[in-house]
C-alpha cells in the first residue's frame, strides 16, 4: 500500500530535522591534552570533552593513574589554562567559587570551582565549571 504524499513529506521533514535539531545546542568543549605544564617534571594532564556546566564540567585528570597530592601544586594554572583556550576574549573575569554541582562519580565529592565572566555591554554572565572532586 502506498503512503500518502502528506505522510511521506511529514517523515521526510522529520528525518531531515533531526541532525539539526541535534546540533541546535552549542558543541561541547574538546578534550585536549598539557604536556609539561610549567616544569618538565610536570605530568601529561588531559582536559576531559565537556559542556563545562554544572551537569558538565571539565575534568582534569592525568592519564592512567589517579591524580596525586603533588599535582595540586598545578591546579590552578591548569584551571586558568583552560580558561585561556576556551572562553572568548572581552569577557570580564567576576569571581571564581567552589560550588556543588550536578555531576556525581561514587567515592568523590561532588564539588567544582566556578569561574564567573561577564559580557561587556550586555551584562550576562558566563559559567564555566571545572570539576575538582576528583582532586585529593
């Protein structure tokens, strides 16, 4: 039985669709690593795929092992580093928070450092969270 020309134009439309209402989100952030960050005794530290949100947010890790205390000499710049690379120029830097946020991985506490910036002109403000839960 064939289909009525409606029905088909209607499908067609929603499978066109689709793809675009998938992409009508922004892109998450890439994932990228840092090689020697400050010192050639630093480790890789890799910067996780992410929306940078509350649900979201950026984890820094380093590849096959678990962070150490000796790396908390470099979470801040690594942290600022990121922020250097992904959030655009001509924003305001207005404040940087430990908040809880919305992801949560067994035996870590759910917590993120919250950068606030702010776009002149128009006033709003831009969240950028970074998981430190993770961070001993």
């Amino acid at each position: 039985m064939p289909v009525p020309r409606f029905l088909r134009n209607l499908l067609i439309l929603f499978v066109f669709s689709l793809p675009a209402a998938a992409q009508s989100g922004d892109a998450p952030f890439k994932s990228f690593e840092v090689l020697g960050h400050g010192t050639p005794m630093s480790p890789t530290f890799v910067f996780s795929e992410a929306y940078a949100t509350s649900a979201s947010p950026v984890i820094i890790a380093v590849p096959g092992r678990k962070l150490a205390s000796a790396d908390r000499t470099f979470r801040v710049s690594l942290q600022k580093h990121w922020l250097s690379v992904n959030v655009p120029t001509g924003l305001e830097f207005q404040s940087r928070g430990l908040v809880e946020c919305g992801l949560k991985r067994e035996s870590e506490p759910p917590f993120c450092d919250l950068y606030v910036f702010l776009e002149p002109g128009t006033n709003k403000e831009r969240e950028y969270y970074i998981y430190v839960g993770n961070w001993p």
